[in-house]
C-alpha cells in the first residue's frame, strides 16, 4: 500500500476490469492508473477518486468493472496465499472455513484503501452482515439511485466461493444511496454448514 492508503491489488484490479469491460477506454483510465505508478506503487487517494467518479458517470458498465474488479481482488489475494494454507483452509469444517475466509475478507478490505474497514457479525442459522466502513467506493457528493459496493460484494463472494463454500451475498446497505451505513447481508446455505 503506498503513502495515500490506496492499495496496489484494488488499482491493478479496476485495471484489469476497465480492460476487460471498456477496452477502447483505457487510455483515458491510464491518465490516472497507468502502469508505472501501479508498478511502484504511486496511485495516490486523488486518482483513485478520479477514476471511480468518471466510472460512475460511465453508467451501466460501472457494476459490471466494479464486479470484475472485486473478483479479481480476491483470486489474485488467494493465489497469494501460501499453498499449505490454502489446502488447510479448504479442508477445515464449512463453520471454521467460513470463519476464516471472513478474516480474509476483513484483510481484503483493509488492503484495499487504509481508511476501510470491515465488521463481520454472525447470528444464528449462518446469517451475518459485514458493515463496511470508510468505502472509498461510496464517497459520493450526491446520493446515488443504486448501491456502489459491488466491488466488496463480488470480492466477499469470489472468497466464499474460491474455499468450496455456498454464501449469498449481497448489498443490505449503501451510503452511496442515503443509508445510514454500508451492508452486506450474508446467508450460509444450511446444506454447507452441516457438513
């Protein structure tokens, strides 16, 4: 993570979304993300906030980048992972695996953007939210008509998914739209838990 608190896997991974949704607008992303500053970790909280603004005003192709970019967030942080804890983690119970991949998720977010934080809570029957906070994602002046944390929501699922474990997630919450704070429900499906 570099001065500014923005973190290398969130730029090269809006990167790579950008590339793969909006190829012929790329140039204009790399006025902000270009790959030197990604390479020694020079994109600062400005350009970041530049590029989602104009990404938002991008409209549809938005969610689709942000989806992208949260997936390839949590592949790339998993291949990061020292194979053995990779195998251990897969083979722990459904309970303690989710437990674990939530610690990851909480990692995820923190690597992110410094100022972001997550609080994961459980309740019974494998229902929990993570109260995101400090997204720079739903920094918005003006509130929006759609959530913005599909980024956290892609990232949160690919996770779960990546360590054999069936979770629906999605947005409870958004600040971006006027709510109060930025949630995402979660729901363990009861045939994973019980294994």
């Amino acid at each position: 993570m570099n001065d500014a608190g923005v973190g290398r896997l969130l730029v090269a991974s809006l990167h790579q979304g950008i590339a793969e949704v909006l190829p012929m607008r790329l140039d204009f992303y790399e006025s902000w993300l270009n790959p030197a500053g990604l390479r020694d970790g020079r994109i600062g909280l400005a350009p970041m906030g530049a590029v989602l603004s104009f990404l938002r005003q991008e409209g549809e192709p938005y969610s689709e980048i942000a989806r992208r970019a949260g997936e390839h967030t949590a592949e790339w942080m998993v291949l990061a992972l020292p194979s053995f804890e990779r195998r251990f983690t897969t083979s722990l119970p459904p309970r303690l695996r989710l437990w674990y991949v939530m610690r990851l998720a909480r990692r995820l977010v923190r690597q992110t953007y410094g100022g972001s934080r997550a609080v994961v809570r459980w309740r019974a029957g494998g229902v929990g939210a993570v109260d995101l906070r400090g997204s720079l994602f739903c920094q918005v002046r003006e509130p929006t008509d759609r959530p913005l944390c599909q980024y956290y929501c892609a990232a949160i699922g690919r996770l779960t998914a990546l360590f054999d474990l069936d979770v629906t997630v999605q947005t409870d919450g958004c600040r971006a739209t006027g709510a109060p704070r930025c949630l995402i429900a979660l729901a363990l499906r009861p045939e994973a838990g019980s294994q």
